[in-house]
C-alpha cells in the first residue's frame, strides 16, 4: 500500500510514500492528511506557469508503479478527476470525503460530521456575546455551493435564521424576522449564512451567469463563460458583511459578522466520521479486491455500496427545499429570508 503525496500533484510526479503500519498508526485521531494534499485537476495541472493534461504523465506512472487499483478521498473536485483516470483505463475508486456533505449518490461525507460539531460549537459561543451584547450575529459557516453544514449547525445552534444557497434571500424578510424577536422580547439574533447564500438579485445574476456556461457551444465560449461565471462568484464572495449592513440598517441593532472559515476544517475528527470512514474504507478494500472500479463507495443507510462515477462526477448534491431539516427548523421559528 502506498500513498501519494499532495493528491493528484504526486500522483503525476510520481512522488509517493509506503503506507505501512507504521505509518498508519495512530492517524485516526488526526485531522487533515498525512499525505498532503492540493487541488490540481488532471487534465489541467499548471506545470511551469501553464495549464498542461497530465493524464497521459499519470497512467505513466500508475504503469510503473505496478498499481493495482488507486482509490481516491475527496469531495467534487476528486470525483471528477478520478472519472478522467477512469476513464483513461486506469482502476479507480473514489471515497466521499468533505465537510459540504454535497456529494451524489451518497447519505453522508465524512468530514460533515466534525465539521458541524464544531460549526454547533462556534453558534453556542456567538450566542453569548449576541445575548448580552444586543447584537445580530452573523456566522458564515462553509459548503461550497450546498447548505448542508450551515443548515445543520444553525439548527442544532439554535440559529434564529439560516440562509441557505438552495433558498435565496431578502433582506426584508430576515430584518421582519428580527423585529419580530424584538417585539416578542429578544433583542438579539444569530444568523447562520452558509458561504454560498445569496440575496433573490446576487442568485438570479448567478443563474444568469450559469446558463451562459450551459448554452455556450464552443470549448473557447465555455472557457469564457466559465470565467464570468468565477467573477459573478467573486463579486457576490463579501455578503456576509454586506447584509450585516443592511440589516443593522433595517432593525436598529448592532450587526457582526464571524467567518468560521477553516476553524471548521481542522482538528480532531468526531467518532461519526472515524466510524464513516472505517466503513467505507473496509468496503472498498474489499471492492478493491473483488476487482469492482470506476466506482464510489457510497453511504446507504447503514450499509456501504458502490456507486458508479458517472452517476457522481461534475454533480452537486444540493439541499432539497422541501428537505425535513428545513421543514424542523421552521416548525421551531427559524427564518430563511425567503
Ligand atoms: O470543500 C471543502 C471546502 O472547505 C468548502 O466548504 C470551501 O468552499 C472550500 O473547501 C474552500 O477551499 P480552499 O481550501 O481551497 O480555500
């Protein structure tokens, strides 16, 4: 058993390390990786300051190094690239790792489960100086395009709103939802703002810009869209700050802002996710040896199944509106701007 250093960038420098006992031992208890990892993509690595496929450079060395099969941890990013090296002939498998939880095809991520104890954590401590301060608190909380983390730490925070990508804002309406605390004798709020949350305006201009890249017809046109569509992103990546603004405008209340950022990233891994991950893990091993690739081995219920790669790559896992979280949390009062 060996593992390559820094993900897909070792894999195509052929820079790896035996994962003996040795080696293993003791890494259940550590966050991160002990390999290190980054976020090249195969078919796109830079290489001396420009974009260069490296998939041919990959199967090189998976030839060389007598592999037998190369699984994968990562979240969207990986299953993507390891659908490429699937697709170039090599044994691929992928495991579902990421705090975002937004992979298809699967119940859960590991990684969510840390990352939303420790997101709970950061509403409990905000709520203190919410509460005595008379404060809006708003905490950005990550999942990349998918609302899985801020909805499930804002419920088990007690965040009295939660803005979800899946569910566009107003202004308004979050402002209404803090008056109405106010006059029913709370005069402060927590606001937990997943990073991909956007106003009706900021979503509709990105479903605008989206389109752009769907309807594009040419791989230049599709490069170009993609590059609005990256700065439409970036103008819209301050408004957490901004909406702290607009609604300490709109309510009278003093308003900050807390980026939980990679806080929610690192540390000690829960019990849920060591347990996930031995799950998982175990499974694909013996997939592995069943000789079963171009797969993800995916989460169902208590039970770890493969699923296939096309089923999973270039696809996000989004928060259904209609998702029973969303339905608990606005039976205990909770607003989502909507
Ligand atoms: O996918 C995990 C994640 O933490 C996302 O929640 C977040 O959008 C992104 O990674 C941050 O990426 P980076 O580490 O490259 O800043």
């Amino acid at each position: 058993l060996i593992g390559f250093r820094d993900g897909m960038r070792g894999l195509a420098e052929n820079r790896f390390t035996e994962l003996d006992s040795a080696a293993l031992s003791g890494i259940l208890t550590v966050g991160g990786t002990i390999l290190g990892t980054s976020r090249d993509k195969v078919h796109k690595m830079m290489v001396d300051g420009k974009p260069r496929n490296m998939i041919d450079t990959i199967r090189k060395n998976y030839e060389k190094d007598e592999l037998d099969a190369l699984v994968c941890l990562g979240g969207g990013g990986t299953a993507k690239n390891a659908k490429r090296l699937s697709d170039a002939g090599m044994n691929v498998m992928t495991l579902p790792k990421t705090i975002d939880n937004d992979l298809v095809g699967t119940d859960r991520t590991f990684g969510f489960a840390t990352a939303l104890e420790i997101a709970t954590d950061a509403i409990d401590r905000l709520h203190s100086t919410a509460h005595s301060h008379h404060r809006i608190i708003l905490t950005e909380i990550m999942g990349h395009r998918a609302g899985w983390l801020a909805l499930g730490a804002g419920i088990a925070g007690g965040a009295d709103v939660i803005l979800l990508p899946e569910v566009p804002y107003n202004v308004e309406s979050i402002a209404e939802t803090i008056k109405r605390r106010r006059a029913g004798g709370s005069n402060f709020s927590v606001i937990a703002v997943a990073e991909g949350a956007r106003s009706v305006a900021d979503a509709a201009e990105l479903a605008a810009a989206e389109a752009l890249v769907k309807e594009a017809d040419s791989p230049e046109g599709r490069d170009a869209a993609k590059q609005h569509r990256r700065a439409v992103e970036a103008s819209h990546r301050a408004h957490t700050f901004a909406l702290a603004s607009q609604l300490e405008a709109a309510t009278g209340l003093e308003s900050r802002v807390s980026i939980l950022g990679y806080v929610q990233r690192g540390g000690i891994p829960c019990g849920r996710d060591r347990q996930l991950a031995t799950l998982l893990g175990t499974a694909g091993a013996d997939l592995v040896s069943q000789g079963v690739f171009g797969v993800m081995v995916a989460a169902k219920g208590e039970q770890a199944v493969p699923v296939p790669l096309e089923e999973v790559a270039g696809r996000v896992r989004y928060v259904p509106t209609d998702h029973p979280w969303i339905r608990a949390a606005k039976e205990v009062n909770t607003g989502f701007g909507d």
